[in-house]
C-alpha cells in the first residue's frame, strides 16, 4: 500500500487496495434561461383587482403619471442543456374580467409532468397599480410585498411570507408556514395564521390575530388588541389602547399598555408591565409576574406561583397549589390561596388574606389613609410572621389553635381558651386593627427592621 492510499481512503471512501483513482465526474453544466411578460392594466376607477401568483416573489406597487397600470413575470430557468426553452414558452401570463367587474391577473404554469426532469424555475410578479384599487392577492411558494396602498387588502399566502408597510385601509391576511410583517398600517386588521411567525409593529386601528405553533410580536401599536395563540411566544409592548390575551402554552410578555389588559394563558410564565387600565389574568401552570399597574389586579390561578407589585387600585388574588408574593399594593388586597407560602407587604387599605399550607409574612409599617385600616389574616398548619414598624399604630387581636403565639415588641397579653391561646397586643396609637388566626401554627410578632 502506497503512503497516498490511506489518504483515498479517508476522502473517497475507497477500500485499500482498490484501482487508483484516474478521474472525478462532475455534474453536467447548467444552462440558465429567462423570459420576461409584461402586459398592460386598464383599471376602472371602481374595479376590484385579483392577483393569482405561484413560484415566486408577488410584489404590488402603486402606480405613478410616469409608471402607468402594468403587470411583469419574470421567469428563470435553471437545468441540463435543453428543455427550458419549451418549458418558458408554456408560461402565461394572463389578465381577464369577471362579469362582476373584478379584473383577474394569473400567472400560468405547465403541468409538473410536462416539466423536463432536473429543471428548476423561479417566478417573479411586479404590478404596478392605482393605489386606491382594492386588491386580493394570492401566493404559493414565494413572498407576498405590497407597499403604499390606501385602500382595503386582502392577503393569502402558503410557504411564504406576506410583508405590508405604508398602507392605509384595512386589512385580512391568511398565512400558512411562513411570517407576516406588518409596519405602519392604519386601517383594521385581521391575521389568520398557522405555524407563521406574526410581527406587527407602528399601526393604527383595530388589530385581531389568529395564530396557532407561531410567534407573534405587536409594538408600537394604537387600538383595540385581541391575540389569540398556541405554543409559541407572544410579546406586546408600547400598546396605546386595550389588549385581550387567549394564549394557551405560550410564553407572554406585555409591557407598557396604556389601557385594559386581559390575559387566559397555561403552561408557561405571563410577566405584564407598567398597565394603565386594569389587569385581569387566567392562568395555570405557570408563573404569574406584575410590576406596575394604574387600575385594580385580578389574578385567579391553579399552580400558578403569582409575583406582583406597585400596583395602585384593589388587588384580589384567588390561586390553588401556589405561592403569592404581594407588595407595595395602595388600594387593599383580598388574597385565597393553598399549599404556598404568602409574603405581604406595605399594602395599604384593607387586607383579607388566607392561605393553608404555607408560611405566611405580614409586613406593615402603617396605613397612609385618614381611616383606620382593617387586617385580616388566616393560616392553617402553618405559622403567621407578623413584623411591624413600631410607627404604625395598630391594635393586634392574635388566635393560635394548638400553637404559641410570641412577640418582640412589648405588651402582649395571651390567655388560654380551651385549645386555643388568645393574644392581644397594642403598638402605638392601636388606630388600625389586625385580626390574626392560624390553625396548628404559631403566631409570632416581631419588630421591623
């Protein structure tokens, strides 16, 4: 064996030994041939345009006094010498009209069978039209653009994707296995989707997504929102208007909406942001995270661990097998929940906590209101931490079934009532009242630090 065997070896997969190599095949070359189509458009004033295309790229643009109505096909061919000649003369382009009026452009294509074998072909659309001609346009297997139009639009595409920008009027668009891209519409939209990535960005007007196995992403947005998805990602961001979420296993981010947000999700975390309206969720299987909102919180949840803080009107919290973090809440909180631990903090206003199960912190250093505030908490089988701030003027009334109740701050006073020890303790003034009750846990007062 020679020392340029093993390298054969290693790069053509031959067997030691084997004939010497004498010469490598290279495919046959490839003969590239186009055809161009252009045919002349005579649009009504009042005439609806229907695009049909496949192959290729669909591109709408408006016409101009220099750029009069008009449609090109660009076809490509690409193959072994021969065959693409026949196959590019078999290629229409035709304009009709319907007897409703609608003027029909299609691009046509050969049978597959009449196709020669090895050859590959790519087909380009351009019209240019009346910006204010209503438009249908249809795609297979290439892009769909339309830019600068002023009328409504209709949309359908499948393996490729549909792209709109500078538009004004409404719109309906259907995808499939591809992405929609929306920028700087103003008109109505509705996007139908499937396994479509969907982004939509600077738009005016009433927005509804239907999507399934595909991202959406909506910023800069005015109007009302409905988004409804599946397994893949939402995020809405810099919306001025009211949003309604229906997102089940999707991952959601909405940060700064100015108006109402709505959310029903499952199976994968929701973090809502600086809302100016209210805040409603629906949520299981997932964590719940909110920072910053305007109106009143409403969170109802099934193992859905639940974060939320700074928010300005009520807050009410009911959550099965979750934990609940509640803090710097200014309009009271009514809280339900089991099997987690509870933290409350600086909540100002009424308080009506309950939870079982789980550890439960109550920290206050006072009510801000001219009216007393009343605090309730309940606990069972676990304890109740209660850490005050000497200023904050309550009068605490503290019941433990089987359990110690204990304080850092002085002045507590407990009796025994058959099971049960009975507390009361006074700090400051005793303006507010806090009513503590654990079931089999204990009660434990301590100075805030």
């Amino acid at each position: 064996m020679s020392l340029l065997e093993p390298l054969c070896v290693a790069l053509l997969g031959m067997n030691a030994g084997s004939p010497a190599v004498t010469g490598r095949a290279y495919p046959p070359p490839q003969k590239v041939e186009e055809r161009t189509i252009e045919k002349e458009i005579l649009v009504d004033l009042h005439a609806r345009v229907r695009v049909q295309h496949s192959y290729g790229l669909l591109r709408v643009l408006p016409s101009e006094p220099s750029i009069p109505p008009h449609a090109v096909l660009k076809v490509r061919t690409t193959g072994e010498s021969g065959g693409g000649g026949s196959f590019l003369d078999s290629v229409r382009l035709e304009v009709t009209s319907g007897a409703d009026g609608t003027l029909l452009v299609r691009s046509s294509f050969p049978e597959a069978e009449r196709k020669p074998k090895g050859l590959s072909f790519l087909a380009e659309m351009e019209l240019w039209l009346p910006p204010k001609t209503p438009l249908e346009v249809e795609n297979r297997y290439g892009p769909i653009e339309v830019s600068g139009w002023k009328t409504q639009v209709g949309a359908e595409n499948r393996l490729g994707p549909i792209r709109i920008s500078d538009h004004q009027g409404p719109l309906k668009l259907t995808s499939r296995f591809d992405q929609v891209d929306l920028s700087r519409v103003e008109g109505d939209i509705v996007v139908s989707a499937s396994s479509a990535t969907v982004g939509i960005s600077q738009c005016k007007g009433s927005l509804r997504v239907l999507n399934s196995f595909g991202e959406v992403r909506c910023d800069r947005c005015e109007g009302e929102v409905h988004i409804e998805n599946r397994n893949q990602p939402v995020t809405l961001t810099n919306l001025r208007g009211n949003a309604a979420l229906i997102v089940p296993c999707c991952e959601v981010n909405a940060t700064r909406v100015t108006g109402d947000l709505q959310i029903e999700g499952s199976n994968a975390p929701i973090v809502a942001e600086k809302i100016g309206g209210d805040l409603t969720i629906r949520h299981k299987y997932g964590n719940v995270t909110v920072r910053d909102v305007a109106g009143k919180a409403d969170v109802l949840g099934h193992l859905t661990p639940v974060a939320i803080d700074n928010v300005h009107g009520p807050v009410e919290i009911q959550c099965t097998s979750s934990s609940v973090s509640a803090t710097r809440l200014s309009k009271g909180l009514k809280l339900l929940t089991t099997s987690g631990a509870v933290l409350i903090e600086d909540v100002d206003g009424e308080v009506d906590a309950a939870t079982r199960a789980g550890l439960m912190v109550f920290r206050w250093s006072g009510s801000s209101a001219s009216s007393p505030a009343a605090v309730r908490l309940e606990n069972h089988q676990s304890p109740i931490e209660i850490e005050l701030a000497e200023s904050c003027g309550a009068e605490l009334l503290l019941t433990s079934i089987g359990a110690c109740i204990e304080s850092e701050l002085p002045g507590l006073s407990v009796e025994q009532s058959g099971n049960s020890r009975v507390g009361r303790l006074v700090v400051g003034n005793g303006k507010n009242r806090i009513e503590a009750t654990s079931n089999g846990g204990a009660i434990v007062v301590r100075k805030r630090r």
